[in-house]
C-alpha cells in the first residue's frame, strides 16, 4: 500500500500565516511523496459554540484556502469530516477504549476549557478521540500538524496501540510530521503565546484573508524586543518570530537574512515582511475568489465519496473486532 497522510484544520475563525507555515504549506509539498487526504474538520469546530449559517459557509471556505494554497484535487482527496459518518461511528468505539485521566490532561482543553469555564462542551474534553478517529480511520501513516497537536498525535498513538492490543491488529499507529522550522509561529502581540485563531486580539495574527493595508499594519504594530540586532536568537522571541515567518516565505537561510538586516533596523525589516507576505497573499486570495461553487461541489463531493470507500473497511474491521457489525449474527 502506499503511504498515507491525512491532516486538517476546523473551519472556525479565519485561518492565519501559523495555520499556513506551520500545517497547510506542508501539505503541499507532501502530498506528491504520499497518498493524501486532507479534510475540513467540521465536527471539531462545534467544540466551541457556532453560527450554523457561518459555520457552513466557512466549511466552503476553507475547503477553497486549501486547493489555493496548492493542494491538487487531481492528487489529494480534499473532503468534509460531516459527509464522511465514519469519523463519528469510530469516534464512540474510541471513547470507550480512552481513559478520563488521559483526556484530563490535555492541555488544548485545558486552556481552551478555561476560557469558556461552565459552558465547556462534553465534546471538546473529547475532541482528541475524534481526532484520533479522523487519523486512524485511514491507516494513515503521516500526520503532518503543528507543534500544539503533538500531545493529541500521541494520545492517537497510544489509543491505536491499545485497541490493536485488546481487539486485534486493527489500526496503524501514525506518526506525527511537525516541521523543524514553523511549527509554532508566535503571536505578533506576544511572542510567548502561539498565534491562534481565536486570540481576541485583531493585531496577533495575520490572516491568510487580510488585505495590504491590514498586513502592514499588524506587522508594522508587532511588538519587538529590546535592543536594535536583527538575529535568530531564542532570547529574543518577538523579533525571532518575525524572522522566521520571513525565512519560511523567501525559502533563504538564516545566514542569508541575518547579513541582508545587518546594518537595518525593526522597521525596515517589518516593512520588508509585509512586502513578502503581500506578495504571497495576493496571487493566493485571488485563488481563492476565482474557485466557483459548481467546481468546488464537485471536488468535495468526489472527496467525500472516495474518503467513505477507504473509510468503510477500517471502520468495519474495528466493529467485527468489538463484536458489533454483525457479528452477533449465528453464522456469521
Ligand atoms: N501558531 C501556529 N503555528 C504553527 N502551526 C499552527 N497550527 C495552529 N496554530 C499554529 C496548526 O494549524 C493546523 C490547523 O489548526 P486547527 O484549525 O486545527 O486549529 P488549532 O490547532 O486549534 O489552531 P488555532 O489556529 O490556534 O485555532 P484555535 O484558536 O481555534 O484553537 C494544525 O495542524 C495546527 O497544529
């Protein structure tokens, strides 16, 4: 068989340059190496409280932002998580092979639990075990994510690895792709905390939506650090963020960059990545807008069709194993 990847993003908020360098930029350049599926995670959006009417329509966006940024529909199969049952059904066998304590210490619900205090969803204490379906439905080898999905890769490991032990060889245990530079693009605000699609600062994130006036104005309002050298150094995140997401979009070395800023300061170099980044986002948003609705239902309706064919027999493996799917039947 060949070797597979599936990853995805939920079609919450607007996607920004962390969901881009640190995920959906890989994708592209897998997706020639490995079978791919990439899915827009509709299900986990609901985690948190949504609009049903701006939740379908930015399903539809999100599905344009990934063939814009590259992924081919000739070569990779692009699908909705809600068209395929499959993620759902294999979710409930997972939850009952998943530990409470493990889910506990999650640090994604964590956080995002302790934002929303007492209207915490039993769904997102749970969103791990759906991921875990999304991956191991597949048999996927590869899951190329960023940095803040390690710890769920590791609980869909360990999840696949007890069941194959309790049920029987049913799953292949995945390994997680997290990319040596980009993995955790910072905040523009604050460059301890990750650039996040639900930062309720509109200055922390430069979305992949944002036209040059709004580049340029996040960037030239990114806070710095003290002192005037422009040079990678963990010391000092803020202007490290700012020269990473620079390297990662002009694809030179940090040697390279360093001497081109040697004798410049802060504000050149946030005008010099505004440049960058606009010059990447205006062919991309121009993709974006010239996607029509009839060829975009067709890639997700031949998406989620070949997604259930594949689909079908891990899930239908994963019953038999458990002693559902029939096979209570005398003779069966
Ligand atoms: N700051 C980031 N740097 C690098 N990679 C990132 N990813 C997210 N933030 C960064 C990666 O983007 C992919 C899709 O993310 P998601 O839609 O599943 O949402 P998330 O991981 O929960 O990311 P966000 O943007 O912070 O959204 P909210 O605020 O809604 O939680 C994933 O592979 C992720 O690792």
């Amino acid at each position: 068989m060949p070797k597979r990847i599936f990853s995805g993003a939920q079609p919450t908020n607007q996607l920004h340059l962390g969901n881009y360098l640190g995920a959906l930029r890989n994708w592209v350049e897998l997706q020639h190496e490995y079978e791919s599926l990439f899915c827009v995670v509709n299900l986990h959006a609901h985690t948190i409280q949504q609009d049903p009417k701006v939740l379908a329509e930015k399903t539809r966006e999100l599905a344009r932002i990934y063939l814009a940024v590259g992924i081919d529909p000739q070569v990779s199969t692009i699908f909705v998580q809600s068209d395929v049952p499959a993620h759902a059904e294999l979710a409930w066998l997972l939850n009952c092979v998943t530990r409470m304590s493990e889910l506990d210490r999650m640090t994604q619900f964590k956080e995002k639990g302790r934002k929303q205090r007492e209207n915490t969803s039993v769904g997102l204490f749970d969103y791990p075990v759906l991921m875990a379906a999304d991956i191991l439905l597949y048999q996927t080898d590869l899951v190329p994510v960023g940095e803040d999905q390690k710890q769920h890769l590791e609980l869909t490991r360990d999840l696949a690895i007890r069941f194959n032990r309790d049920f029987g060889e049913t799953f292949r245990v995945p390994d997680p792709f997290i990319p040596k530079v980009g993995a955790r693009i910072m905040s523009l605000h604050d460059p301890t905390k990750k650039m996040s699609k639900s930062d309720e600062n509109p200055n922390s994130s430069i979305l992949l939506l944002d036209d040059a006036d709004a580049v340029r104005r996040k960037f030239k309002r990114a806070v710095t650090d003290s002192g005037t050298e422009i040079r990678f150094d963990p010391a000092r995140p803020a202007i490290t963020n700012l020269l990473t997401i620079y390297q990662l979009l002009t694809k030179q070395t940090p040697e390279e960059i360093e001497a081109h800023f040697a004798d410049k300061g802060y504000g050149h170099l946030k005008a010099e990545l505004a440049d960058v980044t606009i010059d990447f986002l205006t062919p991309f948003q121009a993709r974006v807008h010239g996607i029509s609705d009839e060829e975009l239902d067709a890639i997700l309706n031949s998406g989620s069709e070949r997604a259930r064919a594949l689909a079908r027999p891990t899930l239908d493996a994963a019953q038999a194993h458990m002693g559902l799917h029939g096979s209570h039947i005398a003779g069966r």
